[in-house]
C-alpha cells in the first residue's frame, strides 16, 4: 500500500502492515465473530453478545483505519514518480 520514506504527518502503513490489517479486517475478524457466536449458541459459552460487540467494534476501527491510510496514500501518489518535469499545457483561446 504506502511505504514510509518520510514522516509527512499522514497516516499511512507499509505494505505488510496494510496486507495483514486488510486481510484481518475482510476475513478473520468477521469469520471470528460468527464462529464465537455459533459456537456459543449451540455449546452455550459465555458472554456470547459482548464478545461479538467487541469484535466488530475492533473490525470497524480497524476498517477505518485502513480507509484513512488508503486516502492519505492516494492523496499523496502522483502520475509522475520520477518527478520529471511535465510540459505546460495552455488552451488557446477559441476565435468564433
């Protein structure tokens, strides 16, 4: 996703820390959840309601955070990576 290469104040992650955060976010957290709340309605473990709560909770924080660091990357990205100097372009005007 993002590298550091300098502290620019934007919250961004490297890219195994976003892999892993994504993945943790779309497919464990979720498939955590549902598991626990299976589990706990057929084998009637405790706590069934909170401990759920609390992974979507984390899930969601968690989403939010990759959702800012996704935008601080792509706000920072540009079309020129080798920083070259473009050419100007100016529009003549029109003679109707």
């Amino acid at each position: 996703m993002a590298d550091h290469k300098a502290n620019t104040g934007r919250l961004t992650l490297n890219n195994t820390a976003y892999d892993f955060a994504k993945q943790a976010a779309l497919i464990w957290l979720p498939g955590l959840g549902a598991l626990y709340a299976g589990l706990a309605a057929i084998w009637g473990l405790p706590n069934a309601v909170e401990v759920v709560g609390t992974i979507t909770a984390v899930d969601t924080f968690l989403g939010l955070v990759l959702g800012i660091s996704t935008a601080s990357y792509n706000n920072g990205k540009t079309d020129n990576p080798d920083n070259q100097k473009l050419p100007e372009v100016t529009e003549e005007p029109s003679q109707d």
